[in-house]
C-alpha cells in the first residue's frame, strides 16, 4: 500500500490500521492443560490447543492453518506414546486439537528445551517434579528484527489469551511457582503475554512406607489389649456350685413324690 506520491504510510497511520485488527483477535488464543499424574507413575488428562473462530476465519482466507503455531503441541507431545489419543476440538469459541491422556508414560511429554519453552514430569524416588518454562515474552528489538510497536500489538491481540496448566500429584507439593492448592496437591499457572513462567514444582509422593509406623503400633495396641484380657481372665477363678450349694425351694425334700 503505497501513496499517491509513492511514498509508503508511516507506522503511525499502520498502528491505527492494526487497532480494529488487535481488537477483534483479542483472546485468540486457549491453552489448557489439565493433568494427573497417577501412583503407576503415569499421567492422565487433556491437553487443548485452541484458536478463536475470528482467527480461522481470517486463516481460511488467506490459505493458512490457524490450528497449529510453530511447533504447536507436536514439539510439546509425543503423540505416538501409549494412551494418547488427538481429536478435534470445536467449543466455545475456538476451533484446534485435543489431546488426551490415559494412564499415559511420563515421557509422553517432550522433555527438549524449545525457543518458547519446555515442559517435563519426572519421578525420583518419593519424589516428582515438573521442570520447563513457558516464555510468552516479547522478544524486543535485535535479530527478530520485530519493534517496540509489533511487540505492542502482539499483546494486544493475544490480551485475552486463556492460558492454564494445571497437574495433581499423588501426594504433597512442597515448592512450586505456580498457585498450590488448599489440599496440596494441586499446582496451577496462568501465563500471560509478555512473561515467562517457571514451572519448576517438587511433590513429596504418597508412600506405602509412610503407613509402616502407623500400622505397626495398630497391631502392637490390638496385642496389648488382647493380653490384657488374657490375664484379667486368668487372674479371676472360675467357681463351680456343689451339691449342697445348689438352692432348693420350700417344701422340696430331695425326695421323689409318691404317686
């Protein structure tokens, strides 16, 4: 688009273009990840990647796909694991994928750093952890070349973004960036635009080991009444009535009644 004098229009008239633009794909973006991790050590849940149906709309107009990004959750999943099942997702709102979990292996999850970001669950031991990050900041001026005013718009588009990653564990969270739940076992982020989250997080699992003590004095206390009641019995004489303590009632002689 040039003018008349064949000069292109400053960014300023380009920013006010962009405005009705920004506007309309606010929130065009919802990422939600919901997941369990199991006491099997497998994790199980849904992964959604969603994009608004403005965004299609104007993708099928220009030839594009609006259901993946660079990456997308090819980088993020291992598809082919077992347990893993992609279907399409088309709910309020937002047209994209769904992936879903069941009793799926850890490593499901591609543990490899991206450019955007990692996401991985590994189990130590008593102990899980959730390692990765996930960078929604703007990347400023230098080798991307993008500048203050992309940078600008970039957040203004994606204000709205529904963004939630959400793991419950089989035992206690003891550190963790995210928000802990009121029953600790439940850790959850919502990443913004424009910040790069930490997921580091460290749960102390449930452990068959954890119940030994408990279970050790049940059986030491049900011993120790049962003892008790051993010698309180045998501490108490068991008497046996003789003849001559054996009531008789009045009248009775001892002798058979003739007839």
């Amino acid at each position: 688009m040039t003018t008349r004098n064949g000069i292109w229009p400053s960014r300023k008239w380009l920013a006010l273009f962009c405005v009705p633009l920004a506007f309309l794909l606010t929130g065009c973006i919802k990422l939600d990840m919901a997941l369990t991790v199991n006491k099997d050590k497998t994790v199980s849940g849904t992964v959604i990647l969603g994009f608004a149906d403005s965004l299609a709309a104007l993708g099928s107009g220009t030839g594009s796909s609006t259901t993946t990004t660079p990456g997308g959750l090819d980088g993020l999943i291992n598809k082919k694991s077992k347990g893993v099942t992609v279907s399409k997702y088309h709910q309020g709102g937002f047209t994209g994928e769904k992936v879903t979990f069941d009793h799926s292996p850890l490593n499901a999850f591609s543990s490899s750093t991206q450019k955007d970001g990692s996401f991985a669950i590994d189990i130590k031991g008593n102990h899980a952890y959730i390692s990765g990050a996930m960078d929604l900041s703007s990347t400023g001026t230098g080798a991307s070349g993008t500048s203050s005013m992309d940078d600008a718009l970039t957040k203004a588009m994606f204000a709205g973004a529904q963004i939630r990653i959400s793991v419950t564990f089989p035992g206690k969270i003891t550190k963790s960036t995210g928000e802990i739940s009121k029953d600790g076992r439940t850790v959850t982020w919502n990443p913004t635009i424009g910040d790069k989250t930490d997921l580091a997080t460290t749960v102390a699992l449930d452990s068959p080991l954890n119940y030994i003590p408990w279970a050790f004095g049940g059986v030491l206390l049900i011993a120790l009444v049962g003892w008790l009641i051993f010698i309180n019995r045998k501490k108490t004489p068991i008497s046996f009535a003789t003849d001559e303590e054996i009531p008789t009632t009045e009248g009775d002689s001892g002798e058979i009644p003739s007839i």
